[in-house]
C-alpha cells in the first residue's frame, strides 16, 4: 500500500527539519558580519578578520579585479581592495558567499538552475537600480542588490525536501496563470516566504533581510523602517517576472501589483521602463559578482 499522503504539518515540520541541518554562517562571515555592525569599523578591522581567510581573501581581490569594476590597473593589497570596495560591499561579498555557496550545493530538482540565477541576478540588478532611482547612498545600495539575489532562496528546500508536491505546484500556477504562492499554499500548507523566514532565522541574518525573504509578494506587511527595501524587491521581482528574464518558477505575475507597488515604493512606470537596457547590461556585469560568489557556477 503507497503511504498516506504528508499533512501540512508534517511537511512543515520536514522542512524545518532540513533547514535546522543546513550548515550555519562560517565563523570568518559571522566575524565579518558583527564588525560591519560596528560604527566604528575600518578597513583594517576587516583586513585583520578576512586576511585569516584565503578563499573570502581570493574573492575580495577577484571582486575587485573583475569587470564588474573594470578597474585600470590590477589591486592586490586586500586593504586597498576594502576601502575601494566599501565595507558594505564587503559584508555583501561575504554573505552571499556564505548563502550562495551553501544554497549551490543543493540539486534544483523542479526548477532550472540557471534559469533561477539568471531570475535572481535580475531581481538584484533592478532592486540595486532603483535604489539608486530613490537617492539610496551607493554603499547602501550593494544590500539592495544582495537582497534581490536571494530573494527566493525560500524555494530551494522546498524544492528538494518536496520534489513532487513542487512540480505541482509549478504545474497549478501555469494552468491557473496565478501566482506561485498561492499554489504553493494550496498544496505545501505554507509558501517559498516562510521557508526564507526560517532560513534567515537559522543564519541569523539582519531582520531587514529576514522580513525581505518573508513578504517580498507581500511587502506591506513588512515593518515601517524595513518597507522599503522590502518594496524596492517586490517590484524588482514583478519586472523579472513580468520581463521573463529567468524564472524561478512565478510565470503569471499579478499585474494589477505593478499599480500597488510603484506609489508604495515612490517610483512611475517611466521610471522602471527607462531601466530596461541599463538593466540588461548590468546583470551580464553582475554574473561576475554571481561566479565569486558561487565559485560553481
């Protein structure tokens, strides 16, 4: 006789199960991370913490070598690289380093690998792009770009832990043309959010991107400081989406969000339409940030 089928609750308890055994955040990032917390940081602080590191040291120097600088001239001092990079990209390069290189390793069983990287590297690109748009400070706006690079990282255990149930639910959205979330709900009991949730929650990562990862379909209930960046996300992904660049699976965006999401975030359709060939360009830019981090890919 073929097994009953899971509850909702037995598949929420699987997939905390799998997240709980996820490798933590190596010591090095952690380290990295709580020094960026500090007002008081240097680039010498970073330098004595990442030069402990020869792999996070390799990618620092490649990052900043690469073409998504184009620098005239070759850098090899990791210190010089720090300040020419900014502390926050720093931080950046480190967690999704960590994040990238752990959520690579795990296989894509219904998704295509690099269709879900080429849709999260666009997320990135155009969330960074429209910070920009809304006067972020440029150091500010590398967090917008990672955001957007894991945005759906909630996915990928679900994906794995669920392969079949999955496959439905890609299924289901295509033939109702609706979100994946809801499919996702209807046959799992829960969404790719709170999985991202739990995640966050496992790697400790800061409650911005935390709430990121949870409501980034449904950005107004994210708290009031961290609205924003949760918005920007939101309407990042609905381009994607919306523009088939990738696909992590969501092939019929609500459109009428479009309208919802461009007053709550403070931006025109003009604004996001002017983007489009700056955006192309810069996600072939940005595959470079995706191969340092994801020394796989």
């Amino acid at each position: 006789m073929p097994a009953p089928p899971l509850t909702n609750e037995q598949r929420f308890a699987l997939i905390h199960k799998y997240i709980e055994r996820m490798p933590s955040l190596s010591t090095t990032v952690t380290k990295v991370l709580d020094i960026c917390n500090s007002p008081s940081t240097s680039a010498n602080d970073l330098n004595r913490v990442i030069s402990l590191d020869p792999v996070l040291t390799g990618q620092v120097l490649k990052l900043i070598n690469s073409a998504y600088y184009s620098l005239p001239n070759q850098i090899n001092s990791l210190t010089r690289a720090i300040i020419m990079l900014g502390i926050n990209t720093v931080k950046n390069l480190a967690l999704s380093t960590a994040i990238l290189g752990t959520m690579g390793k795990h296989s894509f069983r219904s998704l295509s690998m690099d269709a879900f990287w080429t849709h999260s590297l666009c997320v990135g690109v155009m969330a960074k792009a429209l910070a920009g748009l809304k006067g972020i400070p440029g150091m500010m706006q590398e967090e917008f770009f990672v955001a957007g690079l894991i945005h759906d990282m909630g996915k990928i255990p679900l994906n794995n832990c669920f392969a079949e149930e999955y496959r439905q639910s890609l299924e289901l959205a295509a033939i109702e043309q609706g979100p994946l979330t809801r499919a996702e709900e209807m046959l799992l009991g829960f969404d790719h959010g709170l999985s991202g949730k739990m995640i966050a929650e496992k790697w400790q990562l800061s409650l911005a991107l935390s709430e990121m990862l949870r409501f980034h379909h449904t950005p107004e209930n994210a708290s009031a400081e961290n609205r924003q960046l949760v918005g920007v996300v939101a309407l990042a992904n609905t381009y994607a989406n919306l523009f088939d660049i990738g696909s992590a699976g969501d092939r019929y965006p609500d459109l009428s969000r479009i309208n919802e999401l461009l007053p709550q975030v403070g931006l025109s359709w003009l604004d996001l339409s002017n983007l489009h060939l700056v955006v192309q360009q810069e996600i072939e830019k940005a595959r470079v940030f995706l191969q340092v981090s994801r020394k796989t890919l």
